[in-house]
C-alpha cells in the first residue's frame, strides 16, 4: 500500500513539474523579432508609424528633444530623399538654415531658453535640374512642431 501511495505521489509532482517546465519553457523560447522583420506594411513592430502618405517626399513624424541644456534636437523622417532640408525656427522672430545632407533626419538648435515656446519647421527641397540658379528649389510643405523648454 505504501509503494503504491508513494508512486502515486510521485507521479503527481512528475507530472507536475512536467506541466511547469513545459509552460516556462514555451514562454521563454519565443521568436525574436528582428530589424529585418520590422519593415513599413507589417504588422510585427511595437512604436510602428504609418505613414499613409510613404510616396511622398514630406518630413513627417516631427519629435523634438530638449534633454541637453540650451538643446532642442528636432528630428523627422521621411519616405523619399531630397537634395536638402531647410529647417526654420522662431521664438519671436524667424531664422532659417539649410542643411545639405540628403541623409539628415535631425538638426540641432542651440542657445535656447528656459520656458520658452519655439516653433519649428522642416521641409524637404529639391534643386531644380536646370542650371539656372536663380530659380526657387521644388519644396514640400512646412512641417510644424511648437516647443516648449523645459525650466533648465
């Protein structure tokens, strides 16, 4: 009698553990998502964008941040390149400059100051194929991005 009590025991915490084992060991062997598999039109990517819109040359997905002293990074993305960005910014006046790297998705404002609202534009140009330089670059619209400083 106690043999056979015994062995129903053990089979029970067996069995048991059996059941644990496998469940930790499902949730522990998982696929992991990789930067190949988070591509625009899939369903896999946490923090994912859609950008509706991914034929076009307009900066989109405008952040800003202001964690470095005087700093505010402004960062964008895009789905075709441009020449060029033209960045313009303004607290009570407006400035602007052009960045021409094709490639830039961020510019940097430095000099900023405590508690202010700053306004922030970015458009992508190309320039023209002509040789005539006095003809305007084709441009997308402004994007906008207003900006509060934090109390550095």
């Amino acid at each position: 009698m106690d043999k056979i009590r015994l062995s129903s025991i053990f089979f029970r915490y067996s069995l048991t553990s059996v059941i644990l084992l496998t469940t930790l060991s499902a949730e522990l062997i998982r696929p992991v998502k990789t930067l190949a598999q988070c591509t625009p039109g899939t369903n896999n990517c946490e923090k994912k964008t859609d950008n509706s819109s991914c034929d076009s040359r307009n900066p989109y997905n405008l952040v800003a941040d202001t964690t470095r002293v005087r700093r505010i990074k402004i960062a964008w993305d895009v789905c075709q390149k441009n020449d060029f960005y033209q960045v313009s910014w303004g607290d009570d006046k407006d400035d602007m400059t052009q960045i021409d790297d094709p490639t830039a998705r961020s510019w940097t404002y430095v000099g900023a100051k405590d508690l202010l609202k700053y306004t922030f534009k970015v458009r992508g140009c190309n320039a023209r194929p002509t040789q005539d330089t006095a003809k305007e670059p084709d441009c997308t619209p402004w994007t906008e991005l207003l900006v509060t400083t934090p109390d550095w």
